[in-house]
C-alpha cells in the first residue's frame, strides 16, 4: 500500500476461539504494582 | 472504533476492535477522520479536493476500503458475549502475592504499606502460614499449570530465611503436582547481598528493584528511618544484581510523584547508569497528599511521555535502546481478547497474603478489613466479594466502553478506582489520562522500529 504501512498482522477476533487458557503471567506481579497493564504482557501460546 | 493520534511525525490510526495499527500520510490521516465523522467518499473528494490531488483521494479511499474489508479498519466486534463465556468458567487462584514482611528498613514518603506495616502492627510471615498459602494456591489451581508466587512487603529480605524455605517447599510440590512455580521478588535492595543475589538468580523468574531515579529524587521519598538517602547504598548493589542477571528478567522499578514530574530525566538516569529494564510509574496516593499527581499536572506529563518516547526512539536508532516496562506493547503477540476483557484478576485469580494468612484482593487492598476475603486455612469465605471482583471489567465501567485503551488497561486498577470513588468499579481519571498516553507512545515506538526497519532494508540492498 503507498498511502498505509499496517504494523500487526494478527487481529484480535482471532485470539477470541483459541484464546482464554489463563496461563499468562498476572499482570501485578510483574513490573507494575500501582497501574494496571494488561496490554504488555505476552501471550503463553506466542512464545 | 477508531483512535487517530500525532506523536513524533507519524501520524497513527488504532483500529480499537481489530487491534491493528496503521501508520498513514497526513492526507490518509484526514481522510479516515472524515470517513469517522460521517462523510460519504464523494464528500470527502470534495472537502480535500483543494488541498489533494483527486487521483491521490481515490487511491487513499481504494486501500481504505481493502482495509475494511480485511477487517482490520472501522470493525465492529461484540466481545461482551464471549465475556460471559469467560466468566461462566470456574475461578481459580493462579498468582498469590505473599506479604512475606510487614515491616521495613526504609520509611518512604508515599508508601501504600504505611512503612511496611499495613494500618496494622509490624509482622513476619512464618514458615507454616506461606506453605498454606503454597497449599491453598496448588489446590486452587484447577488445570492451570503456571503458577506466580511474589515475595512482598513491606520489605521481604527482613524475612529471607522464611522466602527460601518456601521456595524449596514450591520446589517440592511442583513436581509431584505437575504445577510450575515462577518465584519473585520485591526489594529496596538495603539488605540485598551475594547470597540473597546468587539465590534469586537461581530461583526467581523475575526480581523487581526499586529505585526512584536521580539520587536526590530517591533519597527525598526513600529515605532510612534516621532520614538520610538510600541511594548511594542501594544503586552498586541494583547495578551487580542486573549484571549477573544478564540484563534480563529484572525491573529497576520507580515511583514518581508531583516533586519530579519531570520523571523522564530519572527514567533515562537509570538507564545511563546501565540498567537496561526499567518501570517508573505515577505514584497512586490521596488527593490530600502533597507529592500526590493533581489534574493541572497532566499536560506537563504528557509532555514528559512524549519526550522520553521520542529520546527511546533515537536510542534505539543508534543501538542503545532500553526497555521501560508502560511502553512495552506486544502488536504480534499479545494478549487474548479473555484476557484483555478480564482485566488483573485482583480478587479471582490473583490474591495478596498477610503475614498471618488473610487473604485480600490484591496488595494494594491489605489493611482494609472490608477487603477480606479469607484466609489460608478457610479459603475464600467472602464469595460475594469474589463475585463482584469477577463482575469487574471494561464492560461494568461506563466510562470505558468507548475509551480506545480499553483493551490495553482492560478497565484499569481496581484499587486506584476504590480510592478515588469508594467503588472498585468507577474509573481514576488521572489514571485513565496517562494509561492513554502511555499506549499513544507505545504505538508510536512501535512505528518508529518499524520504520527503521524498512531503512535498514532499503540501506542493505
């Protein structure tokens, strides 16, 4: 495309099926003890 | 939905729904505002044929339109079905964040522990009420297979004997019950030492150091009871402990307050001084605080983002880039929608353990006794209060239906929102507005590498 330079292949519909299987890290207890940060952590299934 | 920003040059279009970021040219940028408002395409012709070529309206249009199609532009999904889907699941307790020490050697200025101590009296966990909690936690586990333990405080090296004897304990039980133990700690990093080191090296997943930035900012909120600084003490000791690390699976983690709000200049002190994971957060107190962020200091610390992105950004064109933890944002390989919708699992899946064994929603929650939930021997007694946590999330909160971060902070944190609107459902709005900013500048980040990227190709060929 000339005009749009899209950075993610992957949508987020997708993950809706497969997604779910709680094994990923809680967010507070990784770096952030005040603000909630979900968006950041990893999937445990994309690793 | 769909979110437009400017940041650093590159003008940005969130597709909130899909997930998918698009970095487009300012005559795009236009175009799908209009399309946003309302416009019909012959509208949008006619409102920029003066400034653009039709040619170049058409061609912008035609990929808009391939986008849509795709899925990926102006898409419309319900998640809030699948929400329910999620919630009809049993509970279960996945991450414990054990209070190891109520009791500390510093007497920081903004502490939520009130000096380690939790509106209650100094206390050390025993060994017993931590291999309780290990019990209650494997028990409670269902089929999930990894589980996080974090050793908290006040400060938990005040009782370290204790966190090893239960780390060998975890290790014992991991085995015979198929679970996965990731052990970490939190410390100030006053009693920290080769041994302490070498141990959690050997067992901790992730270790989070906190240190606040430039040595006055540090020593003025964490000082030693007798009021001098801990800096000079602590930073030899952080710096050896991140070496023989590798650099990796570490976080120097700081607290700013309105007495450095400009808090970029210690983001990027620490990473001068050679830590290369770090996380400096807004520091959550009453409004009543004086070193508490107001809202007339919002659009100073915007700028601050602003700034340290654009400074990350050229780090990382020259190849000295660091990882501050509220940019990081996983385009690829992020969380699931369930995951995104259910927000930090404070009072389900994750739950804080006194000293003695009570259990609360989170650490944050510790001390409020209207936040007990039960306790090591009992398990979850208060069910209704489970109940409500499990109900809170993007969809219970009005204010986030239509914010476009919502399934970054999946409706923020509870405890922020408990002590701004006695209601672990309303929204801190002071919160709201830097989480914003702070998934702004993560996106933009994320097209600046990519943008190097394509430079770095066009240079190789």
């Amino acid at each position: 495309m000339k005009h749009v330079k899209t950075l993610n292949t992957r949508k987020l519909q997708n993950t809706v099926k497969k997604g779910g299987c709680g094994e990923c890290q809680t967010s507070c207890q990784s770096a952030c003890k005040t603000s909630c940060t979900v968006g950041n952590q990893t999937c445990e299934n994309s690793r | 939905m769909i979110h437009q920003f400017k940041n650093n040059g590159y003008h940005i279009v969130l597709d909130v729904d899909s997930g998918s970021v698009h970095v487009v040219d300012a005559m795009t940028y236009e175009i799908i505002g209009l399309l946003d408002a309302g416009y019909a395409q012959d509208a949008v012709i006619e409102r920029l044929s003066a400034q653009y070529k039709e040619s170049e309206i058409r061609e912008a249009l035609a990929e808009i339109a391939a986008l849509e199609e795709d899925g990926t532009l102006f898409s419309r999904e319900e998640y809030e079905a699948h929400l329910a889907d999620v919630q009809t699941r049993g509970v279960v307790v996945k991450a414990l964040c054990l209070h190891i020490a109520h009791d500390c050697n510093l007497r920081c200025g903004y502490c939520f522990a009130q000096e380690g101590e939790y509106n209650g009296e100094k206390a050390l966990m025993p060994y017993e009420v931590g291999k309780a909690a290990l019990d209650f936690l494997i028990a409670s586990s269902g089929n999930r297979r990894n589980l996080e333990v974090d050793f908290f405080g006040g400060e938990p090296t005040l009782n370290f004997q204790v966190v090893k004897d239960l780390v060998a304990y975890g290790r014992e039980r991991e085995k015979v019950c198929d679970k996965k133990f990731r052990f970490t700690l939190t410390t100030n990093g006053v009693f920290l030492n080769d041994e302490i080191m070498e141990f959690a090296n050997r067992e901790m997943a992730n270790v989070v150091l906190s240190i606040d930035g430039r040595k006055d900012v540090h020593d003025r909120m964490r000082p030693f009871p007798d009021g001098s600084g801990s800096y000079e003490r602590i930073v030899p000791k952080f710096l050896q402990f991140a070496e023989s690390r590798q650099q990796k699976n570490y976080y120097v983690r700081g607290t700013f307050t309105r007495y450095n709000l400009d808090f970029s200049k210690d983001v990027l002190h620490l990473a001068d001084l050679g830590f290369r994971q770090i996380s400096v957060e807004p520091v959550v107190a009453q409004e009543t605080d004086a070193y508490a962020i107001r809202k007339e200091d919002l659009p100073r610390l915007f700028e601050e983002y602003d700034a340290l992105a654009a400074e990350m950004a050229r780090r990382g064109k020259r190849g000295d880039s660091f990882t501050f933890f509220h940019f990081m944002i996983d385009l690829e390989g992020g969380p699931c929608v369930a995951k995104r919708l259910s927000g930090c699992g404070s009072g389900t899946e994750y739950l804080a353990v006194t000293p003695w064994g009570d259990f609360y929603p989170c650490h944050q929650f510790v001390g409020n006794e209207k936040f007990l939930m039960g306790n090591v021997t009992e398990g979850i007694t208060n069910t209704r209060l489970q109940e409500s946590f499990k109900g809170c999330n993007v969809y219970a909160k009005e204010a986030c239906r239509n914010c476009f971060a919502k399934y970054y902070c999946s409706g923020g944190c509870a405890a922020n929102a408990y002590n701004f609107h006695g209601d672990i459902r309303g929204v801190y709005e002071i919160g709201c507005a830097l989480q914003k900013k702070r998934v702004e500048c993560a996106i933009m980040l994320k097209a600046a590498e990519a943008f190097e990227a394509d430079e770095r190709k066009e240079e190789m060929r």
